[in-house]
C-alpha cells in the first residue's frame, strides 16, 4: 500500500517588520533613556527613580528634562525600590533603574514592595550579561532573569535592539499594569526591526523562517531556536550559515519571558526536530529553564540544547572576546549548532 502524502503545515510568512541592518546599532539603555523622555512628554504620571548611575542606566536624559519628576536616590536600591512602591499606589507610573545585578540583588525587597503588593513598577536592569564587558563579573546580571521569574505576577522582559526596546517602553508606560523587570545590555545591538513594528506583550516574534517548501523531503523543519536579548541577531545569523548546509531554521526572539509564549513554543517544538535556546544568562532559570518547563508538560516533542552560560562566573574582557569564550558568537553559535545536528 502507498503511504499518503505527508500533510505539510503552512508557515506563518515573516511580516514586514523585519530590516536586518547590522550597520545600525545601538544598546537597549540608550534606546530605553531616549524612549523615556517621550512617554514622560506622553504621560504625566510617569516618573524615573535612580540609585547614583543616571548616567550609565540613560535615566539622566529624563532627569534634564523633567527634574521635579526624577528622584534620585544614591547607593540605596532598596529605598529606590520602597519609594517607587509608595508612588506607583500613589497614582503615579514609576521607572526604576539600575545595574540589573544591583537591583535583582534586592530581591526580598522587591518580592514584598513591589511583587507582593502587584504595584505598577517598572524594574529596569541595565548592564545584563557578560556582554557588558570590561567592568568583569561583580557587575554582570547573569542571574537576575532566574530572580524576577521565580516572582508570582512579574512580568520579564528583555528586547532585542533599538526598535523593540522603544516599543516596549511605549507599551509599559501607556497599556501595562502590574509589576514587570526589563533587562538592558550596555553592548550596541544590530538593527532587527523597522518602524513597522509592533510589540505585543507576551508574544514569541519569528524573525527568521525557512519556508517548508525549500524542505520537501521533510515533515519536520531541522531547527528551532528560542532566543532573546543581545543574542538573537547573532541566531539569526548562525541560521543562515546553517541553511547553506541545507538544514531548515526558525529563530523566534523571545521579548517577554514571562508570561512566555508557550504554545508558539509548544508548536515549533511539535514541528521542528530540534529545539534550542539562546540567552547571555545562566542557563538555569532563565530563557532555557522556562522552555524546558513548558515542553515538560507535553509530548512528543524535540529535544532541548540550551546554549547559555554554563553555571559559571563571568571575568573581564571585551564584550566581543567574552561572547566569543562563552560560545555566544555567532560562530560559536553556528559551531555548536553543527555538532549538536551531527553536521
């Protein structure tokens, strides 16, 4: 007896909202510092709290312009998280910024100011991840995702360049509610997106897609790779290097770990052959851990490679150089996506 034809599932077509330039950068903290002072021109009850590195976190540009509504509170986050609680039940829609290592460091203040009261705080970690470079591992986030996602009602988010991060900034100060940490890099990020697009909250982007009908042997596309943060153009960039070994590749950029996307990721690991994660973070707790703990609830689905730093301390080098060490270059990428395929 002749066996059917394999049914193929429609891919869903990229829209247009995909401009990759890699000649255009900029760090999500300035992004963030200049998506600031309009929503603070948009809405009046916006105010920014920082703990002495306004210059650093971008908030400064906020302070210059509205300085009765920028508070600025030294070396004592917990007070700067305190404060923020007290003005958010005020009424008001407060920033507060610091090194995402400083802030997710007082996590028990925010798990009872700020999580436990569902105030409508806007946690804003810069500096996230061994990308930061230089200032070594005493001031790199490699933690702070696993903290903010173990909070009952927050909200974890974390853009992949200069486009989304102003979106995402747009939508927290005039839509959301609630509380909700945003994780920054200090590292320049290539252009993924263009002005077209759209940021929505709890939604898994597609920012590269083989189409099934370059696959016709297959049921299956080859790979699927979650990414999110500073690592995703370079995802992007190890997917097109592998399609040249003729594998199919999804990469969709994960904005908003929490509450993730989980039936895009549901879906994608029921059609693809392999999963994979990507993220400038320990691999537990983080974008990793949380794609794990949706697909342990499902079956069948792919295996899961979480690329990630590997439950190690960071040090001090050049962003480039550490990316490169950790294995979140692309080529390091690319390599450790071919060995894991058996190219």
């Amino acid at each position: 007896m002749e066996k059917a034809p394999v049914q193929q599932k429609e891919t869903r077509p990229l829209k247009n909202y995909v401009t990759l330039n890699p000649n255009r950068q900029k760090a999500s903290r300035a992004s963030f510092g200049e998506a600031l002072v309009r929503v603070g021109e948009e809405n009046p009850d916006v105010v920014v709290l920082d703990a002495d590195l306004s210059v650093s976190t971008k908030s400064a540009l906020f302070a210059k312009k509205f300085p009765g509504r920028f508070f600025q509170m030294g070396i004592a986050e917990s007070n700067m998280i305190g404060t923020a609680a007290g003005l958010a039940l005020s009424g008001k829609v407060p920033f507060l910024c610091s090194f995402g290592c400083f802030v997710a460091g007082r996590f028990e203040t925010i798990r009872i100011s700020i999580a436990y009261n569902q105030v409508n705080c806007r946690i804003i970690g810069t500096h996230a991840g061994i990308g930061i470079g230089e200032d070594g591992y005493t001031q790199m986030a490699l933690e702070d995702l696993a903290c903010m996602r173990s909070l009952a009602g927050m909200g974890v988010l974390q853009p992949a360049d200069d486009i989304e991060t102003q979106k995402m900034i747009e939508f927290l100060s005039h839509h959301h509610k609630g509380p909700v940490y945003v994780r920054l890099t200090r590292q320049n990020l290539p252009q993924i997106f263009n002005e077209s697009y759209v940021f929505e909250y709890g939604k898994g982007v597609i920012v590269h897609e083989r189409p099934m009908a370059s696959v016709p042997t297959a049921d299956k596309k080859d790979i699927s790779i979650f990414a999110t943060g500073g690592v995703v153009y370079h995802c992007i960039e190890a997917a097109q290097k592998l399609e040249k070994e003729g594998l199919s590749c999804t990469v969709v950029n994960i904005h908003t770990l929490k509450p993730l996307d989980e039936k895009l990721v549901i879906d994608l690991a029921q059609t693809h052959k392999w999963v994979v994660t990507a993220e400038d973070h320990n691999i537990i707790g983080g974008l990793g851990s949380a794609v794990c703990e949706t697909l342990a609830e499902v079956s069948p689905h792919a295996p899961v490679l979480r690329i990630g730093i590997e439950d190690v301390y960071g040090e001090s080098g050049t962003g480039e150089d550490l990316y490169d060490k950790y294995g979140l270059s692309t080529p390091k990428i690319y390599e450790r996506l071919a060995k894991y395929v058996q190219l």
